[in-house]
C-alpha cells in the first residue's frame, strides 16, 4: 500500500506544479479573455497574441488568450460559456460562426460582462449581440478605400480575381472597390476557383480579351500568388495598377519588385491591442468611442514594407 | 497425487489480504482517485474563480458530458479488443448529415434525425465487418473511415450549398419531439425556483433579465449518464458483457469457448458510431448548425479518457466506470485550466501528465489483479 | 447405449490444405471412461487431426460417427454442443479474466428480471468455487484473475469446465508439455479423475512418459498416417518412442546422447 501511495502522491505533486505557477503570476484588476477561433497551429494568430499580450502590459490588466486547440467551433462555444462563468472584466471575441456563438456571447452579456467582437461576424451582428462594438476590417469598406485610393492614381477598369466566390465577404471586397472607383463591377469580377495554374490561366484569358484593363485587384495570397506568375508571363508586370488584400511572402516580394502597388493589411495586432485598451478606459474612467474601429485597411506599399518584414509574424 | 485432498490446507503462498486493500484494488481506481486529485487541487487554486458556482458547473459538466458520451463507446470497443478512429470524423459527418437532410432538402427533424442514425449504424458496421473480415488491425481500418468521412463531410456542403457550415438547424427544429430529446433540457422548472429563491445567480440586463442564468439540465448531460449506466449494465451483467471481455481478452479462446467474436466486434463497432451520432445530435441541437470541422481529434480525447480510465489498450480489461471518470477528469481539467487562468498552451503538458501518472497506477493495479508479470 | 460401443469413430480421416496433405487417412476410435493417448512428433498432424475431431477444420475425406451416427461439424459450437470438449495448450484461458468469467465463457447463466436477462453472477460465482474445490485449487474467490493461476491450475480449470458443461469426449492438446513437474503430476491426475467419471478422454502428447501414467491406449502418428494403436501393458515406452520418431534414427541418436530422451 505504501508504494500506491508514494505514486499518488507523486501524482499530485506533479499536477499541481503548473497550476501554483499561474497563481502567482496573476495580478488585482481588471481581466480581459480573448477568445478566437483558430486552431493551435494557425500562426496568422501569433500576431494577435503579442498584441493582447502587449497591451495586458501597457495598460496593466490581466489578459488571456483563448482558443479551441483544433478549431472546434463547438469547442469554442464552450470556451466562451467558461470565460463568462469565470467573470471577467470584459471578453473579446471573433464571431466566426453565428448560430454556434450567438448564444453563449448573448449569455455573456446578459449575465453583466462587456464583450468587444473582432476579426469575424460584422458589425451588425456585433449590435444585435449587444457588444460594445466592433474592431475588424469591414469588407466592403476595406474595399471602397481601396477603391478611392486606386482612383486618386488614375486607374479607370480593373480585374477582380475572386478565388472564393461563395463566401459573401469576397464579394464585397470587389463590390467596395468598383464603388470606390466609380464604376460599375458587372463582369470584371471572375471566379477564379482555388487551383493556381486555372487561376493564372484565368488572369491570363481575360487579360488578352481586355487588354486597356487598368487595374488588377487579388483578395489574398490564393489568388495573388498565380496572378504574378500569370503577369510576369504576358509582360504586364510591373505596368499593369495591381493591389491585393492580404500579406504574405510572395505578395511581400512582388511589393518590393514594384509587381504590386499595395498590399492590404487588415492589422490582426490592432483587433486584439484596441479592445484592451478601449475597454480599460471604458471600465476605468467610463469613456467609450462612438462607433466601432476599422483595425483596417491598412496600406502596405514598398515605403513600409521594412517595418512589415521587421516585425512580420510578431506584431504583423 | 491421485487422492483428492478432501480438505484444502490454505496455500501458504496467498498472502491474506486486508478488506481495505480488495475494496480499493480494482480498475476504477485510477478513475477514482485521479477524480479526487483534480477536485481537490482545482478546489484550492480556482474556488473562487467562478468554477463551482452554477454557470461553472454547468460548463465543466457539459464538457465532461460530451467526452462521457464517446468514451462509453471507445471503452467497450477497447475491451472487445478493437479501436476506431474515426470516432470524430464521424462526429462531424452525422452533425452534416442532420443539416444537410433537415435544411438543405426540408426534412423534418425526426426523419433526418433518425436516418443519420441509421447511416451511422451502417457505417459502424461496415468498419467492423472490414476488420473482422480482413483480420487487419482496426487502428488502420478505422484511419481510413477517419479520411473518407472528414472528406465526405467538407465534399457534400461545399458541392451542394458552397459552403463548409450548414445553419439554421434551431429554426427548423422549432417544436420537433426528437430534436427535443437531443437539445432540449429538463428540470427547467426547479432552476427558475432556484434562481427565485436567490440560490443561483440570474441575469442582470437584457431580456432574460432575472431568469437563472443556468435554466435546465441539456439533455446531452442525460444522455451521457443513461448511457454510461446502461454500458455499466450491459458489460458488468449480461452475458453479452463476458462476450466483450472475452473477444478482447483472447479472441482465439473464445472462439474456442463458442462465443460469437465477430459478431461482438461488430456490434462494438456499430455502438461506438451510435454514440458519436448521440454527440454529433447533441451539438447540432444545441447549435443550431453543422461544420465540417466539427469533431476533430475527438477520437483521441476519447480513447484518453477511457486510458485515465484504466482500460487496457490491447483489450480484455476495463470499466465504463472507469471510462466515465476519465471523461470526467479530461472534462474538468480542461475547463478548469481556463478557470485557473493557466496559459492555456500549458493544458497539453497538464493532460500529458495526468495521463502518465494514471496509466502508471492503472499499470500497477491491474497487475495485482491480473497477476500479469 | 452400448458402453461398449466407441463413443467417436474417425474413419480415414483426410486433410489437404491446398497442395499439402496434413492427413492422410487416420482412423481412430474412442470408448467412453477410456483415455486415449495420440502421440506423434511436430508436424506429424496431431493438431490437425484434433481441430478435424473439434469441429475447427472439415475434413477433406472421411467419416466421423459419433454414439454411432455420423456427424458433421460447421463450427466448433456444434462440437461442443455434441458434447465434444476441447482444451488447448494456450488458449483454454483467458488471463485478464476471472476464473468465474472464464469457467462460464460461452454459457453464461441468465437470471431473468422482467423482460431483461442478467448474468448470474451468484450462480456462477458458487458453482465455480464449488468446482475448483472438487479439483484441489484453492481460490482466493471466485474474481480472481486466470492470470494469477499456475499453468497447471489454469489446465485443471479448463478441464473442470469441459466436465461441468457435460462433455462426453474431452480433448486435450499438449496440457503437460509447457508445465513443471509437480503441475504436470496435478492434470495427469485430473486425467485420471475425469475418466473415471465415464468420459472419453484424448489425450495429446509427445512425451511417452506422460503418456505411459495415465493412456489406457495409444496412437501413433506420424506424417499424417496412423502407426497403429496399442493397448497398456503391450508396448514399452521404447517402442512409443521409435514409432513416434518413425524408426532408426533415434536409436541411434539416443545412443550418443546416453539414453536420456
């Protein structure tokens, strides 16, 4: 019998070592739960974690960072029903699925907490919840300055390489951009499926059918990566107007050739950096911006791209 | 030595044992103590965090629940000697197919609800008759459901709706009598008294303003507790229950003692698919919709709570008992990590070292009680 | 029925397995409360000939008569269910089990409540104490583990068991050949207890010392072919031992080994 007790006593000594960790590191105050929906091995998220992390420190609150380990939504739902059972100063959370967390946020709210939506969902959604607010990059918004911004450069017709029709918020990306322009969108959005060489074959058909396009708009490195093969293939690299949502290493690269003109960033550190502060403010001295936050469009051309590869992946 | 010994001299070998010893000495004990330890330790560092009041208890134990709910299934299949991988791919699969019958093609919930059943009843059972059939280990077999059906489950959305989560499931569940079996909640009544009474925290704003802010016991806890006690039944005392031992124990030998290995391993099979469709029902009901990422890794949260649980591996050995502690156990330290306000990296580390320390004692029990060497 | 009369007849039993012919026309006959001795070296088909007898394998030519009419076997339940019982060397247990799990493995008793059916442990639980007392094993209780048993111990219980389940032909495979000296004295006295109950015993070996303690006749196979069957008190151990190697070799070899096989 000794030596059955001799393990389990081994066994709670050993479990118990993390826990006495965490106990002492936490501080009085006001604590803020991040929730997101990515799964462990989504590195996109590092950024968010350091800007959490960062204002935790600025602004001395205790902060969290919360995420289902496979992208579970379910699980999500779940994590949110156990930040608000622990009652925290306030939760910050992205919507990525309405039906699975509008309960449980709903729940959050109602039981007292402040809860500030961002990355996902809209700012519609955020209103109907009864969130603070907002904090992400509006689709078509994103799009219309883009838009506006690819006017001031003269640029008159453009080409809108959709590589995922289905979702809503592609669609309004290009919607934004035409409307920016002054233009209608009609037929220069295409659907260019997922696969590169049919992308790039794509590009490349509609480009030699439409020859005076001014413009060419990618919505991400899926659709970017073949649209500069395709470029460099027909000559028009470097030439033809071409921005793109979204970073990546090739898109960086082409920024930096003079391939593309500008990249937009939707600035992930902002969406978890902001709420903080935003809501320590609000919960200490009950101030409160008007309206939600545009964490983007930021524009990323060859000026900033050293800041970008300086601190891409940390706070980037 | 042909004169029988009339009277039996004690065997001077067998040691006596105290009553303490063989009440303690059984493969729930791991299970057991492990229960306590995690209590006891989330006792102290999380007491007042939230986690044992009633929004708290809710969230561990619905958690707990859902493990609960698969690991009935994974731990009677681990005993008949048997894995199945695909536990959550099928979690995911049965959660679309609901979605897809009720929403997409305007099922009523009862039909979707129960056709899904069916299809997973078929599916556990073609997995089985593959091993038994072909004699490969099922970790393989199983691995190959886990690919086909996570394929199927992102190819049918995205080919017919074009896109990969399908919602509006709670709309048209609205009234349903077998979406309520699933989603629904009991004892509504005693938790608005409670939370009248001020025994329970209720809402401070909103609509639901002065309701409690837990209303009900989900069905998906009910599920969890009927089918952990009818598993305890049936593999404790019935004589399909020495069925499952034996098959897992020495299929050979059983044969050869005239029991119906295949068939045990096949219907193990089928309850296994039966209770992640019980999981996958739940989750939608509760959701109100279906992704093609629902489920994932699940098979392995199973299998580990069923392993706390001080089932063996290769098979023959076992409690559902046990099985639900380690549900119980994965649930609550997964929680209350969050509770503790643990970084929540730091949680595989904590599961890996509780599963080390409860397969060590299982290890140790089960050898006294096998006389395994 | 004739108590003189064979209870089992196995009439030029064949076996092919593909090209390979495992038996080639093996006749045997056993009476009841006799044991029958079969020995025969490795390979020389005695597991083949006893999975035939056991309902394990069909046989490819031949007849099998058994209380006199003849039978066939699809599975080895319908084997068992004649009333044909066999122990293997390996698989008679199962040791993660209890000896009360194990003894009642495939005929478990049912206590009916309602409309549902339970195992019975009490039942089960008092029969097998019961048995193994009868048997010489001194259980701890009825839940201890077939893996805590000795070899000799778990034979006996699966022996216990083929009795207590009404075997008429009990078969055992090699139950001495893995055991110590004083385990391998324990079954050949069970042995001895079971014939005189007025079973049949087949008893497989290949040590002629064993077979000698307790057969009261033997076989001989080798190559798949029978040698011939002897009576006790007929044929010295010697001669077992040369049939059972098939001729001159072993003299010879026995010779520079200094008789000690």
């Amino acid at each position: 019998m000794t030596s059955l007790m001799k393990h389990l006593a081994l066994a709670a000594v050993v479990a118990a070592a993390p826990l006495m960790a965490a106990t002492t590191a936490s501080a009085e105050g006001e604590k803020y739960i991040l929730v997101s929906h990515a799964p462990d091995s989504d590195s996109w998220w590092n950024t968010i974690k350091n800007g959490l992390a960062l204002a935790g420190k600025q602004m001395d609150v205790q902060v969290e960072y919360r995420n289902p380990p496979t992208g579970d939504l379910a699980d999500m739902a779940r994590i949110i029903e156990q930040a608000a059972a622990s009652h925290p100063t306030g939760i910050i959370t992205t919507l990525a699925d309405y039906d699975v967390l509008s309960g449980p946020i709903r729940n959050a709210v109602d039981s007292g907490i402040d809860v500030v939506i961002i990355n996902s969902g809209t700012p519609q959604q955020a209103r109907d919840l009864g969130a603070l607010m907002y904090v992400g990059q509006p689709e078509y918004d994103a799009g219309l300055a883009a838009g506006q911004r690819a006017k001031a450069d003269g640029v008159k017709s453009f080409l809108c390489v959709n590589h995922y029709i289905s979702s809503p918020s592609s669609t309004e990306r290009c919607q934004g951009f035409a409307d920016g322009l002054g233009v209608e969108l009609g037929n220069q959005m295409i659907d260019s499926g997922q696969d590169p060489s049919e992308i790039k074959n794509k590009v490349l058909a509609y480009l030699s059918a439409n020859p005076d396009t001014d413009a060419v708009l990618t919505l991400g490195p899926t659709s970017a990566d073949p649209t500069i093969q395709a470029l460099e293939e027909n000559g028009m690299a470097g030439d033809i107007y071409f921005g793109t949502f979204d970073l990546g290493e090739e898109i960086v690269k082409a920024i930096k050739a003079g391939i593309i003109n500008w990249g937009i960033d939707q600035q992930p550190f902002l969406q978890a950096y902001l709420p903080v502060v935003v809501m320590t403010n609000y919960h200490r001295y009950g101030v409160l911006p008007g309206n939600n936050i545009n964490s983007g469009p930021g524009f990323v051309t060859a000026d900033g791209l050293e800041m970008v590869e300086k601190f891409a992946g940390e706070y980037r | 030595m042909s004169h029988a010994h009339t009277q039996l001299p004690d065997d001077e070998r067998i040691k006596s044992r105290s009553r303490l010893r063989e009440a303690l000495i059984r493969p729930e004990l791991g299970g057991i103590v492990g229960t306590i330890v995690v209590f006891a330790l989330f006792a102290v560092f999380a007491f007042d965090s939230g986690m044992f009041k009633s929004q708290g208890i809710m969230n561990w134990s619905q958690v707990s629940a859902q493990f609960m709910i698969i690991a009935v299934g994974a731990c009677l299949l681990m005993i008949a000697g048997e894995f199945d991988l695909s536990v959550g791919s099928m979690i995911g699969f049965s959660g679309m197919m609901i979605a897809m019958f009720s929403v997409t093609l305007g099922w009523p919930v009862w039909l979707a609800i129960l056709v899904t059943f069916v299809l997973a009843l078929a599916i556990g059972a073609l997995n089985g008759f593959i091993v038994v059939r072909t004699g490969l280990p099922s970790f393989i077999v199983t691995l190959a459901s886990l690919f086909i059906l996570r394929g199927f489950t992102i190819y049918f959305p995205q080919t017919i709706e074009r896109k990969t989560i399908i919602g509006g499931v709670s709309e048209v569940a609205q009234g349903d009598w077998l979406a309520a079996v699933f989603g629904g909640k009991i004892l509504t009544g005693l938790f608005t008294w409670l939370g009248n009474a001020g025994l329970i925290a209720t809402f401070d704003r909103g609509l639901r303003k002065g309701q409690p802010v837990v209303d009900g016991v989900p069905m998906l806890i009910v599920w969890a507790l009927v089918l952990v006690v009818i598993g305890h039944i049936v593999l404790t005392r019935t004589r399909f229950g020495n069925w499952i031992f034996a098959s897992g124990g020495d299929a050979q030998a059983a044969r050869y003692a005239g029991v119906p290995v295949n068939r045990v391993k096949i219907s193990m099979f089928m309850f296994t698919a039966f209770c992640a469709t019980v999981f996958a029902t739940c989750q939608v009901m509760e959701f109100g919709s279906a992704g093609a990422d629902r489920g994932l890794l699940k098979e392995f949260e199973a299998i580990i709570a069923v392993v706390i649980g001080g089932a063996l591996l290769t098979g023959g050995y076992g409690s559902v008992i046990g099985a639900a502690l380690g549900a119980l156990i994965f649930g609550v330290v997964q929680q209350g990590l969050f509770f503790a306000g643990v970084e929540s990296s730091l949680f595989r580390v904590f599961l890996g070292v509780i599963l080390l320390c409860a397969v060590i004692l299982n290890t140790y029990v089960r050898r006294l009680i096998t006389g395994e060497r | 029925m004739n108590p003189h009369a064979p209870i089992i007849q196995m009439k030029n039993i064949e076996k092919h397995f593909g090209s390979v012919i495992a038996l080639a026309g093996v006749s045997l006959e056993v009476f009841p409360g006799e044991c029958h001795c079969l020995l025969g070296d490795n390979g020389a088909g005695k597991s083949t000939f006893i999975k035939t007898m056991s309902g394990v394998h069909k046989p490819t030519k031949g007849e099998i008569l058994f209380e006199g009419k003849p039978l066939h076997f699809d599975r080895p339940r319908d084997a068992i269910n004649a009333g044909i019982a066999t122990v293997y060397q390996d698989l008679a247990m199962i040791p993660l089990m209890s000896v009360s799990r194990n003894f009642f493995m495939g005929n478990e008793p049912l206590r009916k409540v309602g409309p549902l059916k339970f195992f019975d442990h009490e039942h089960a639980n008092s029969v097998t104490m019961e048995e193994m007392r009868r048997m010489g094993i001194n259980l701890r209780g009825p839940d201890q583990a077939v893996g805590t048993l000795s070899g000799g111990e778990r034979q006996t219980v699966a022996i216990a068991r083929a009795v207590h389940f009404g075997a008429k032909v009990l078969i055992l495979d090699e139950p001495t050949s893995a055991l110590g000296v004083r385990q391998t004295a324990n079954v050949l006295s069970t042995i001895d207890k079971v014939r005189k109950q007025g079973i049949a015993v087949v008893f497989i070996t290949h040590n002629v010392r064993h077979a000698m303690a307790v057969a009261d006749r033997f076989t001989v196979l080798n190559r798949g072919k029978t040698l011939g069957t002897a009576q006790r008190g007929q044929i010295t151990p010697e001669e077992l031992q040369d049939l059972m190697a098939g001729g001159q070799e072993l003299v010879e070899l026995e010779g520079s080994l200094g008789g000690t096989v």
